[in-house]
C-alpha cells in the first residue's frame, strides 16, 4: 500500500514563531503559527488539516460502502469540525463532528444513516482517531 507524508518546519519560540506545513504531493504549503492554532488569525493549522483529511477519507469511505450495496451517490459533502481543549497536562483535540449531506437515489433514511455510521467506524482516518470522540450528523438530501 501507499504511504503518505507531510512535513513542517517551525522556527522560534511558541508565541513569537512561525512555522510552513506541507504536503509530500506538493498540493499543499501552507503558514501557521500560534494565532491561527489557538485564536482565530489567519494561516492553517494542524486540526484543520486533520479536519480536511477525516472529511475526506469519510466520504470516500461512505462512497464506497453505498457503491457496495448496488447504489450510486451522486454527492457527498462532508465538513469536520475539530475542536481543540486545553485538558490536564496541555491541549487535545476533545471532539470531532462530522457533518455530510448526500445525494442518493434509491435509499433510505435508515439504509442511508446505517452505511454513514459504518463509514465512521471503518474510515482510515477514523481508525486512527479512535481516542477522541467522533459525533456524526448525517443527511440525506435531494
């Protein structure tokens, strides 16, 4: 199988650094720092990317499982939202939501929301994640 890398470089202190990540495809450089980690100033940061890669792997994910049962979604749009905490002994992400909106003709309510909960369990992503709480909102449109 594939593997996958990223880097970062970070120089000087916490506050008063700066960092770049970025993607080993090349699709991605970034700046990041402490005002776009833990208060709202501009650049990326890790849990958005994190955020971007769960988002990602779960639709893949739900895309396939659904393909598997002889369906045929025409979209999946999915947002994760990564919450980062300050918990005893510094920071952690404490929470993760995802959030999908998909378009699948000859489905369900319920067949839809049983393939997007296995989608969450079986993802990589979400595998990888298994520490922190994964809370899924999914629904099925047009």
């Amino acid at each position: 199988m594939a593997t996958r890398n990223g880097s970062a470089v970070w120089e000087g202190t916490l506050r008063e650094g700066k960092g770049t990540v970025r993607l080993g495809s090349g699709a991605f450089e970034g700046p990041y720092w402490f005002a776009s980690r833990f208060e709202e100033g501009n650049g990326t940061n890790p849990e958005e990317l994190i955020g971007a890669a769960h988002a990602g792997c779960f639709s893949m994910a739900l895309s396939a499982a659904l393909s598997k049962a002889g369906l045929s979604p025409k979209r999946i749009e999915t947002t994760a939202k990564v919450h980062l905490g300050q918990v005893e002994g510094g920071f952690a992400i404490t929470l993760i939501e995802l959030e999908t909106r998909a378009s699948v003709p000859g489905i369900d309510e319920r067949a839809f929301l049983d393939h997007a909960e296995g989608a969450k369990k079986n993802c990589p992503v979400s595998k990888a994640l298994a520490g922190t709480e994964i809370k899924l909102n999914a629904k099925l449109v047009g």
